[in-house]
C-alpha cells in the first residue's frame, strides 16, 4: 500500500524523495503497526484519545494537539536543525567537521549503540502495556498513551537511521527491535532495567521519573555525537523526553500529597493504619524507591570502562552538555575512583578519566535524580513530618562495575554478607508490599475522578481542566 509520506509520516527528512528509504519502510511499517496492536497498550485502540503529535521541529508543530486513535497516530521522522559547520565536540578528532555519513571505522560501533538505545523504546510500551486496565484517572491514562505514542516515536527515529545508513545490517536489526520482547525468556529485551514487569502504577511513576531520566542522560550523550544525523535525532527526541519525567516526578508528588492528607486525617504516621484508609505509605514508597534508582544506575555501564574510553576518544559519544567541561581531549586527565579493596574495606585509584566517562555521567544523572525527591520530601516537611524520601547510595545493589554483588547498605557502607542477605528484603519492595499496592489499582475513568490513593494534578493538559475527557473510552 503506497503511503502518503508527508501527511502518514511527517518528517523533515525528504522521505518523499527517497524511494530506497521509502521502500525499506513501507516493508517496516505494517510490522510495527503488528506489533503495537498485540503488544503496543492492551484494549485500547479504538480509544479517542487527546495526544501531542510532532508535525515539524520548530516551536510550532512539535507539539500539535488532538483527539487520535492510537493505531491512527503519526509516528514522524525529526531530526532537528542542522548546525552550520557543526565540528567535532570532544576526543582525538575534536575540531574537524562532524561526519555525514558513517564512517567505515565505525560502523558496528554506532550501530551497536542506535540499536541498543532503539532497543529500549518499545521494550517500555511492552512493560507498560496492561496498566491502562488500572489507571487513577483519565488524565493518568492519557499521560501514559502520550508517553507509549512518544516511545513509539523514537523507535522510529533509531529504525530511520539504521534504515538510512546501515544497508541490509542496518534493515535486518530494524526487524530484531520487533523480534525482542521484554521479559521474554527466549529473546529479552538488551538491557536488564527493560525487562523488569511494570504491573501497578507506583511502578509507572517510578520508572518514569528514574529509567526515563537515564534515557534523558543517555540521548544527550548521543546528542554529542560526531555522527551528525544521530547527534540532530537525540536533540529532537529530548524535547518529548521531557514530558515522561514530567509523569514521573509529578506522579510520585501527587501520591505523596494525597499520602500526607491521610495522615493528617488520622493523626497517625503509622504504615498500617494508612494502607487500611487505601493509600501508600512514605516507607513502601522508599523501597519502590530503592529498587528503580539502583536498577537504572547499572544502565550507565561500568566504572571503569575501556567502551567508554574508545567511544569518547574516537568521537562517537561524549559527555552530557560536552560544551560545559573546560577540557574536551581529556588525555592526560585522571579520575579518581572508590572501589572494593577486597578486604571488606574501600580502596581509591585514578583511572583515565577518558575510562571513567560512564561514572562522570552516572554522577550527573544523580544530581539531577536528586532535585524531585529533595522536593518531595519538602513537601512532607512542610506538612510537618519528620520522614524523608532519600536515594540509596550508587553503591547499593548493583549488578554491573566495581561494586557488582558486593553487600552494600543503601548507605553505601559495606556490612557483612549474612547481614546484607538478611536486610535486603527490607529496602527493596516485598511481595507483601506488592500485593498492597495491586489490590489499590482500580481503574477510574469518570472524568475528573481520582483513585483514593493519589491527589488530582494542579492543572490539565494543554490549559485545559483537570475534568476534560482526555480520553474517550466506546
């Protein structure tokens, strides 16, 4: 079936007169629409649903909001504007003009990181994809379809490219990003995070503002990139970015504010009595905490890491916002790195700081974590609560780099490993905690109307009330 390229596909990419490319996605195209509909938001595809749509890169059209069907909705091309004799930002290479085309060097190398990072897209729409069954409201609903529409996207801005410039490799791994499934035994997901289930929304929430974020840091990365078409589709993709942690961070606020109201109108700080009123409480909250934050730490990669070296010094990835660093050659540079010293205690060692750019960007990933649950917990404060809502250290509970499997506290001390065996239980969510949670997620979808255990939002979506019918439901 021939597709009219600008109106099916907007894109500022001349798709139009591409007829390669034009043949290589019409091929791609019913099988992705296959796969959202048996994998994509379960029971919803006749739904009306009020979405943003991207229909230019300028201020105008990538926001461009109305009532779709999810099956219906545009997924287009962007790249965003070109910068004149745009140079190479950092690394052996730094000051000669960006590359157009892939370099041959480089090949496997940037396809191994568009497909790894393309990987991640519709691993999330999978994970999430039964939650509109026990949705708090119709504007949680919708926020969830705009995320899953918007991850849809960004498979198809990392599927133009290896379409684009990677020939037949590059078609055969746009077809294995549909192959993959997350959680599937057989062929998972790349990343470990993308095949945790997300079965309740404190989980959605979490994920939104933690894994989300981790996408933020990786795609700007990627947004430095020497590889100009891979450098212009991050930037594009981290304007809607945005908006899942947006979700996320005013998610998690929303159950808290509603949490504080109950305790407030109990008199009582105390779990159970505010599980039995139908809300959460602060210490389950921190254990869901506890258990995204350290699973998103291990998607940075390892400390101390030779990928990481190469990637920077041949000019493939940088360092988020590259611009802001002083040196942007860093060879003779050295970071210094706490690690096990296999005695029970922590050792120190300046690595090439080249080798350390995975935990330079991990560093900056938690600083930004830190800026929502400081507010969260002011919030508690200002109700007049002592509890605090705090990430565990970077040490805790990781799976990958020098602190791998070590028994670590979430205050990044080592204890003994009977002990650590003993209390892990208790910082991460139990399935007692789980099935609390489960048992609250009844599906609200009168307009308006919030389930018990979250507070409404401030305001609607694109200035319009909270009560509109963000989706319509035949």
């Amino acid at each position: 079936m021939a597709i009219d390229y600008q109106e099916r596909i907007p894109n500022n990419v001349d798709l139009a007169e591409n007829r390669t490319l034009q043949r290589a996605l019409e091929h791609w195209q019913p099988h992705f629409l296959d796969w959202w509909r048996e994998l994509g938001p379960s029971d919803f595809l006749d739904a009306d649903i009020y979405l943003r749509t991207a229909t230019s890169v300028d201020a105008k059209g990538w926001a461009s909001y109305g009532t779709v069907k999810m099956p219906d909705y545009r997924w287009g091309i962007f790249l965003a504007d070109a910068i004149p004799d745009r140079r190479i930002g950092f690394g052996d290479e730094y000051g000669k003009p960006v590359w157009q085309q892939v370099p041959g060097e480089h090949r496997s190398t940037l396809r191994r990181l568009i497909v790894t990072q393309g990987d991640t897209e519709p691993a999330s729409v999978e994970q999430q994809r039964l939650l509109g069954h026990s949705c708090p409201s119709l504007y949680d609903l919708r926020n969830l379809f705009q995320v899953n529409v918007e991850e849809g996207r960004h498979l198809w801005a990392m599927v133009y490219l290896l379409h684009a410039y990677f020939g037949r490799d590059g078609r055969e791994e746009a077809e294995e990003l549909l192959a993959r499934h997350s959680g599937d035994r057989n062929k998972p997901r790349i990343l470990g995070t993308f095949n945790e289930p997300i079965s309740d929304w404190l989980s959605f929430f979490m994920f939104t503002y933690f894994t989300d974020r981790d996408g933020k840091f990786q795609l700007k990365s990627l947004a430095e990139s020497s590889f100009d078409p891979l450098s212009r589709s991050c930037n594009f993709m981290l304007t809607e970015e945005a908006h899942h942690m947006f979700v996320g961070e005013t998610g998690i606020g929303r159950v808290i504010r509603r949490t504080l109201e109950v305790m407030k109108e109990l008199g009582t700080e105390d779990p159970a009595a505010i599980r039995a009123k139908g809300a959460i409480d602060l210490p389950t909250m921190q254990r869901y905490l506890n258990f995204w934050f350290s699973s998103s730490l291990d998607l940075f990669g390892a400390e101390n890491s030779s990928n990481a070296a190469s990637y920077f010094a041949t000019g493939i990835k940088g360092r988020p916002d590259e611009a802001n660093y002083p040196d942007h050659i860093c060879r003779d540079g050295s970071f210094h790195l706490e690690m096990p010293d296999g005695k029970g205690g922590v050792a120190a060692e300046d690595v090439p700081m080249r080798n350390a750019m995975n935990e330079v960007t991990r560093t900056a990933y938690i600083r930004d974590c830190e800026i929502g649950v400081k507010r969260w917990s002011r919030l508690i404060a200002k109700a007049g609560y002592a509890q605090e809502l705090k990430l565990p250290s970077e040490r805790f509970r990781r799976s990958i780099g020098v602190w791998a499997s070590q028994p670590i506290d979430p205050e990044g001390c080592l204890i003994p490993t009977a002990e650590y065996q003993a209390k892990l239980a208790g910082w991460l969510p139990s399935e007692n905690d789980r099935s609390f949670i489960k048992s609250l997620m009844h599906r609200v979808t009168e307009p308006g109307k919030m389930a018990a255990w979250i507070a409404p939002p401030e305001r609607g979506i694109n200035n319009l009330p909270v009560e509109y019918e963000y989706v319509h439901l035949h």
